[in-house]
C-alpha cells in the first residue's frame, strides 16, 4: 500500500519521486526533483523500500528523506537588500538546478574585472557585497556568467551570461517582498533574458502584408492540440533543427500567442512525461506571461500521462 511520503519508481519513466499528494481514483500526486507534481495512476509506480536499498547499496551513504515541495518561483535571482539608509546588501538565490556557479565580473571604465567565484546549491542564498545607494549613478556594470548544473538529466544546460546595468527607474520598480529573504528588497531573475510581448501591437499585427517566416503563423488559428515531440514537428514540416528544445518553444511561444490572438478558450501542448526540461521551461514561460494566460495545469493524465500542459486564456 503506497502512502504519503512514500518513495517510488515510475514503472514506465526513468524517474523516481516521493508521494506528496494521494488522490481520487487511485491517483497518486508524485514530486519528482524537479519539485513539480506529477500526477499518476497507482498502478504505474512501485515503492521503493528505503531500508532495503540503503541496507544492500555499499555506495548509498546516507537515507534520502522526501523534501518539501518547493512552490517558489523558479530561477536564479539577484536582490538588494536594505540594511539602513544608505547600504544595500546584494544576494544571489538559486532555485534554478540543483547546482548553478556564478562567475562575477564588473565593468569599470570599458575593463571587466573578476570579483568573485560563487557555487550555490538548489534553495541556497549567497551573499555577495555591499553597495552604497548614495553612490548608485557610479555603481559598475555587471558581468555574471550563470553555469546550471544537473546531476543528472537529459540535456545539460547551456551556461547564459547576463550583463546588468542599472538605471535609477528600473532599479526601484523592482521593488517586491523576496521569497527567499523574507522582506522588500529589490529583486529580479537573472537566468533569462526578459520576454516582452506588446499585446497592442499583436492585436493590431497587419495579416494582409507579406508574413515573415513564423512559428507558427499568426494569421492561423492553431490546432487546440499541438504536438511538440520532435518527430512529429518534422512530420509537419519543420526543418530539422540542432537545437530541438528551441524549436519546440519556438512552436510552443507561437501557438500560445496565436491561440491568444484568436481568442481561443484553452490550448493543449503535449511536452511528454520524460523531457522535464522543455515541460519547465514552458511552465516559466507561461508564469511570465499573466496578460494572455489565466491559467494553466497538466492536461488530463488518463489521456496524456502528465504528458501535457493544458493552458487557459484571459478574455
């Protein structure tokens, strides 16, 4: 009988998980450590007996305990944190992978000088330096290179670098409470670059003129299923591509704003059960974008499998 807490093995996935939710018709909520839920049938996972595997693996030296479901944004984060009038505190917050190391570079007079090495585990703040707010019009551009690490995964992450200048405006709009220190503090995400959509400018998009190449074309209302397996994209016509994950968001980002352009109730994207990496990345994207998206969650498991993402629009 698997029960909450319960460590388990999907039968027909190479993942494992600890029970964190136990629902109706033999429906088992599974978070996998990705720390995303992953609804499925009872009969599709079996336990594994943490005594018994720690008893009989010589290399298994410590029991692994099931962790907190972590409902935290998603991302590496950089924020200032006032500690009086005149000094801010500057912190880095991995909730990104389970790993990420930041090299730091500041920009002084046209030379990138390196300040600091930092290796920041998964949930983990690291303080950086102390910037003097009186002195903000002077404070050096920063060059950080953002390495992910995954212990194990299917694709590993390309490393990103994030160049920050700061402008008084900006700078103090980011004003927010910060998840990880508890109080106001000026935050943003670091990992991506910023993904912008003026909904004016869409829903005023010329379709008489000559398109340029899209994907897929806004002019087209989308089909409510997209498939974003590889394979299938190509039996569509796609051109291959040595980036797959950027193809698939490039259709999964064009069939969002198409179905939002048509007003469409709901779109359903199939990522699949195995690629958690295209399947977060398009969770953070839709995070992101509360103007075109109400809502979103998996699609129903007995027809996809926690295979897809069912998405809900804004009227």
């Amino acid at each position: 009988m698997i029960k909450l807490g319960d460590k388990v093995r999907f039968l027909n996935e190479n993942m494992e998980g600890f029970v964190t939710s136990v629902q109706a018709k033999g429906m088992l909520g599974v978070t996998v450590d990705s720390d995303f839920e992953i609804p499925v049938l009872a009969s599709q996972v079996v336990k594994i007996d943490f005594l018994d595997k720690a008893g009989n693996n010589e290399n298994t030296a410590t029991t692994q305990k099931p962790r907190p479901v972590n409902t935290n944004p998603i991302g590496v984060f950089i924020a200032f944190d006032r500690i009086n009038e005149q000094f801010v505190q500057v912190s880095f917050h991995n909730n990104f992978t389970e790993k990420v190391i930041l090299v730091v570079h500041e920009k002084v007079e046209g030379v990138y000088h390196f300040v600091q090495l930092l290796n920041i585990e998964r949930e983990a703040t690291h303080s950086f330096k102390k910037l003097d707010m009186e002195a903000f019009s002077n404070w050096p551009e920063l060059s950080i290179a953002i390495m992910p690490i995954e212990y194990h995964t299917i694709k590993p992450i390309a490393p990103i670098v994030k160049e920050i200048k700061f402008h008084a405006k900006t700078f103090h709009q980011t004003l927010k409470f910060s998840f990880f220190l508890q109080k106001q503090a000026y935050q943003w995400r670091i990992d991506e670059k910023e993904m912008t959509l003026d909904l004016k400018a869409l829903k005023e998009h010329d379709f008489g003129a000559k398109q340029a190449t899209s994907i897929p074309n806004l002019k087209n209302r989308p089909a409510e299923l997209i498939d974003l397996h590889y394979d299938e994209l190509l039996k569509k016509g796609f051109q291959p591509s040595n980036d797959i994950v950027g193809l698939q968001m490039e259709v999964f980002i064009g069939s969002v704003e198409a179905a939002y352009v048509h007003k469409m109730n709901k779109l359903v994207c199939i990522h699949g059960v195995g690629n958690l990496y295209l399947k977060n990345k398009m969770h953070t994207w839709l995070s992101k974008h509360k103007e075109m998206v109400s809502n979103y969650q998996l699609a129903d498991p007995i027809q996809f499998g926690a295979g897809a993402t069912e998405i809900f629009f804004k009227k």
